[in-house]
C-alpha cells in the first residue's frame, strides 16, 4: 500500500497469480502420490493373494520374418 491508503493492483494481482500456481503444482503432486500409492496398493494386494502375472514384464517387439532367439 502506498503512503495515501491506494491498493497496488498490480502487485495484488501477481501474488494471487503465485498462489493460484503454487496451490496448482501441490494439488498435481498430490494426484500424482495418491495414484502411486493406489498402484502400489493394488499391486501387493495381487502378491498377496498369491497371483504370479501381478508385474507387466515389456519385451521388445519382434519384426515380422526375423529369427527368433530362441530356436
């Protein structure tokens, strides 16, 4: 505020802008750790239960007429 009791609009309106960014990145960091922890819950729960086909093993793609390595 300056000296005559005006309100700096400029200044009000960049802090709000901070605020709303930083309350933003904490609500997608919360998403992002509560979904981590929902996949991790599900997936001891399949340990658990005894299943073996709980984790996605990738393996690469084979192209079409290629040799296979194990034959």
């Amino acid at each position: 505020m300056s000296d005559n009791g005006e309100i700096d609009y400029a200044h009000r309106n960049t802090v709000n802008l901070v605020a709303v960014i930083g309350l933003l990145a904490l609500a997608i960091i919360v998403i992002v750790t509560l979904n981590m922890l929902d996949r991790q819950r599900k997936t001891q729960r399949c340990v658990d239960s005894g299943r073996r086909d709980c984790f996605a093993i990738e393996t690469p793609p084979v192209a079409q007429g290629a040799p296979r390595a194990d034959r």
